[in-house]
C-alpha cells in the first residue's frame, strides 16, 4: 500500500538546527545525468540520482523514448535511487504523450531532445508547466529546422514536435537561462554543422561540462563579460555519470541556520560550482558565519544576527532557485533589507515568485514589498516572523521556505503548510530531515 503525503502539514518550532546531512542528488544534474546516459550509444551508470518527482518524470520519458533502464541497490547509504544501469543511443517514436509533471527543466531540454529526433513526439505537464514560457526554447530550436507547434504558436505547452534535419545555429538567448542554452545544445549534438550559443551573463554550465566529460566536443569562451558555447554534433560516451548534493537544497538548511543563533549545520557532498552557490555569497554579504570548503563539497552554517544587502539582476542567475529560503533569512536580518532587484525572470518560475515569496513573508507577519521586477525584504531580527498559515502555489520551494521558518519562532508556535504534497516534486525526505537537524 502506498501512503500519500499529507496535504497540509503543522510545523512546530523545535529550536536551532544542529547536525550533519547529505541532501539529495542534484536535480538539475539528475535530469541531465538520464537524458545524457539515455542518448549514449551503450550502457552507463549513474550513482545520486534524485528521488524527487520531477527526475522520476523524466526517468519515464527516457523510457517512454526507448531507453532501458535497470536499478540495483543504492551504491551510496541514504541515496533514494539504487544504481541505475542505462542502456541507450537508439531513442523511437514515443506511444504516449510525454509527461514532465511540474519540471521545467524536464520541458525545455526534452524539448531539444526531441527536436533533434526523426520522429514525432507531444511534451506536456501540469497547470504550472501549462503556464510557463517555452517561445524561448521553441523559437531557437525552429530556427534549426524542428517543427513545432503549441497553445498560442508555441508559447506554451502542450508541444507537438517533429524533429530531425536540424542545422546548427549561432544564437545570442535574450535572457539568461540555463534551461535554453541546454535545449538547444542539446539539439545541437543531433545538427549538421556547429551549433553556437553566446551568454551575455554566463549560467549554469551543467550541461556543457557534462558534455564534455562523456566525449562530446564542447569549447566554453570567455568573452567579455559572457561566454560562447561551441559545439560540434557527434554521440555522446557512456560512462558513469556521478551526481552530487544539490545545493538548492540544501540552501534551505544553510540559511535558516545561519540565520538562528545558536544553530549548527554542515552539509555534505554537494555541488559547489559558482554557478550553483551564489546564495553563500548573499548570506556571507549579509554578515553569515559560514565554512566553505568548495573541494570537499562540504557547508557548515553557524547561526548569528545577519544584516541587509543588494541582490542585483547580474547575480539572480546564480541563486535563482534559492530566493524563497534568502527571503526567510532576510526577514530575520537584524538590520537592513535583502533587496532583490531587477528579478523580473522569478515571475517565470513554478509560481510568480515574486508574489509568492511577498505572500510567504507577509502570511508570516514579515515586512515586505512586492514590484514589478523587485522584492524587498525588510530585517524584522531573529524574534521577527510569527506563527501562520503559507499557501505553497503547488511551489515546492514556498512549501519548503514556509516550514524552515518554524525554526525561527517561539516554543510551541506552529507554520501551517498547504498542499505539501508539491514538495514530493524535488525533496520528499524533507521534513525527516528537519526532524533529524532539529533533534540531533
């Protein structure tokens, strides 16, 4: 019998955070680790996969696709996923819609997938995702030769693709964003000719250091202040695909600890690139005690009063997935205010998080001010927020922000969480976690 995750939770307060945990694998390198072992031409493995909702949506599509996948016993302790052995290179026509569920990671570069195949495929997902831009995926990738077609000419899903004939562009993405930088390298590897994507601000360089370690011929420039990406088409190696702790996850716990004094948290094995870490680089202008050791992958957060800074749009990139834990931390700055500006590409994320993060806040007695492309948080001290009720959007990460406040409130004061169940999306061992930090 399967037991569903509560729909609302209650959240007592329990005191500062003290221990030491691994998170879960990376989502964002989950998702590339099957889509990567599923177009290599024989058998990888990969060890860490997340167990969240969103990466077992996209283990189905590789499926669904024509890959096998097999999974034995967990090659790490605590890792929810056994090691998986992936047999690939050889995708088909699809016999069924090809469902993402909540992931936009999912949509975007299963969207270049599918482009670059000789076959006719239907990407789709939930009311978010049914809601979320993809013109800025479906538009580069039409520009290649795919032919695509959507609600509103493609701005959104569902997405009916026939792919294949595709040759390689050079194109500038009008923003920065990871997910369509991926998408269309992605298509690039099954292109006549080299495919070329020039970043104003660099991103996430997942996909193309991926690449690059299983075979493919990817160069990464620096210019300017950008980068261009060059890639060349050709198959990609199989081989183990290796995924860490995400960060994004584990921002939760380092920023309520640091936060709350008298907390004491390390995390373990997680991915630490630049990319990836830019919210210790608010929490350490924000005055956080914090030990970074990038090698190890390791963060320990020690709690004390924090204060204000400036989080500008050159920086968003970095921490984008790690606004709504920051804004908690922000609320509890002694002084000051954690000011996110030009951050109008939050209102694009599973929720307008722009909105939601100020709802967050403010069903919590925060100070806090929601504009177009800005959100203030004001610093109430350690003592500020108080007990309430959190609508989570079906927004894993509102879900998880709203619980970690708990932390910060008086003994026997409670944070009411509604429709938990979209945590399941990224975290589902999330409050098992909260339970073993808050009683360790």
């Amino acid at each position: 019998m399967t037991i569903q995750p509560p729909t609302t939770v209650r959240v007592a307060r329990r005191g500062p955070l003290r221990g030491r945990l691994q998170v879960p694998g990376d989502k964002s390198v989950s998702h590339r680790a099957l889509i990567l072992a599923g177009l290599a031409d024989g058998t990888s493995t990969i060890t860490g996969l997340s167990g969240g909702l969103d990466v077992r949506h996209t283990r189905q599509i590789m499926t669904d696709l024509g890959v096998q996948i097999d999974e034995g016993e967990a090659a790490r302790p605590g890792d929810p996923v056994g090691l998986l052995t992936v047999t690939g290179g050889h995708l088909h026509e699809p016999r069924h819609t090809l469902d993402v569920g909540n992931s936009g990671t999912g949509a975007r570069l299963l969207t270049g997938v599918c482009a670059g195949q000789p076959f006719r495929s239907v990407i789709t997902g939930d009311r978010s995702i049914a809601t979320r831009p993809m013109d800025r995926v479906v538009q580069p990738l039409r520009a290649m030769g795919a032919q695509i077609d959507g609600r509103e000419a493609g701005r959104f899903t569902p997405l009916t693709i026939s792919g294949g004939n595709l040759r390689g562009i050079d194109y500038a993405p009008p923003m920065a964003s990871a997910q369509v930088k991926s998408a269309i390298l992605l298509a690039g590897l099954f292109a006549e000719g080299a495919t070329v994507v020039r970043e104003a601000m660099p991103t996430r360089r997942h996909t193309e250091e991926m690449l690059a370690a299983h075979g493919v011929d990817v160069v990464t420039d620096q210019v300017g202040n950008g980068t261009v990406i060059t890639l060349q088409p050709g198959p990609v190696t199989p081989g183990p695909f290796v995924v860490p702790g995400d960060p994004s996850q584990a921002a939760f716990w380092i920023c309520i600890a640091a936060a709350v004094p008298g907390s004491d948290v390390t995390i373990d094995n997680l991915y630490l690139s630049r990319e990836r870490s830019g919210f210790l680089d608010v929490l350490l202008a924000m005055g956080a005690d914090l030990d970074i050791d990038r090698a190890a992958g390791t963060v320990r957060a020690r709690g004390r009063e924090l204060h204000g800074t400036v989080v500008t749009g050159a920086r968003l990139p970095d921490l984008i997935d790690e606004v709504p834990a920051l804004a908690v931390a922000g609320a509890l700055a002694r002084t000051g205010s954690l000011d996110f500006q030009d951050a109008g590409e939050l209102r694009t994320k599973e929720s307008d998080r722009i909105e939601t993060v100020a709802a967050l806040i403010g069903a919590l007695g925060g100070d806090v001010r929601a504009e177009n492309s800005r959100l203030v948080v004001h610093g109430m001290g350690p003592d500020g927020l108080q007990p309430g009720t959190v609508v989570s959007h079906h927004d894993h990460r509102i879900a998880m922000a709203g619980a970690i406040a708990s932390v910060a409130m008086r003994q026997g004061d409670v944070v009411e969480v509604d429709d938990w169940t979209c945590v399941e999306t990224s975290y589902p061992g999330f409050l098992d976690d909260l339970e073993r930090l808050t009683s360790a």
